[in-house]
C-alpha cells in the first residue's frame, strides 16, 4: 500500500506539474487501480485538470525552504 493521503501534493514520478490527491480510492471493480488517486492540478494555461492516477507511481512532493536571509537595518 503506498503512502499517498488525501490533501497530499504529488507528481508522478517521471516529474510533471505538482498535484493535489483529492481522493483515494479502491478503483479495480470500475478497471481501474486498486489503489487510484485522483489529482487536481491547474495547468501551463491555468485550466483546470482532475484525472485518476495508479497510487504507485505517484510521489510526496516536499518543498524545502531557501536560505534565511537576514536585513540588518
């Protein structure tokens, strides 16, 4: 079982744009994914994407914060 939860941001694992799993679901009785997620993203047009992916080949993105930078005044 993988590790993706809903409200999690993803992207496949062969990169693509960051995705927001809005749900997670056993699938396979309609020919899907045991364990699908369907993702919402917003694409390079700002248009609105929501499609089914296989939970496997999905990825956690983690953001990491940049260097602080200090201002003396």
């Amino acid at each position: 079982m993988s590790e993706i939860k809903k409200g999690m941001v993803v992207r496949l694992k062969s990169g693509g744009p960051k995705m927001s799993v809005v749900r997670i679901s056993d699938y396979s009785e309609d020919g899907g994914p045991e364990e699908g997620a369907v993702c919402s993203w917003f694409d390079e047009k700002n248009k609105h994407e929501e499609k089914l992916f296989d939970a496997t080949i999905l990825e956690e993105v983690i953001e990491r914060p940049g260097p602080l930078t200090v201002t003396r005044a």
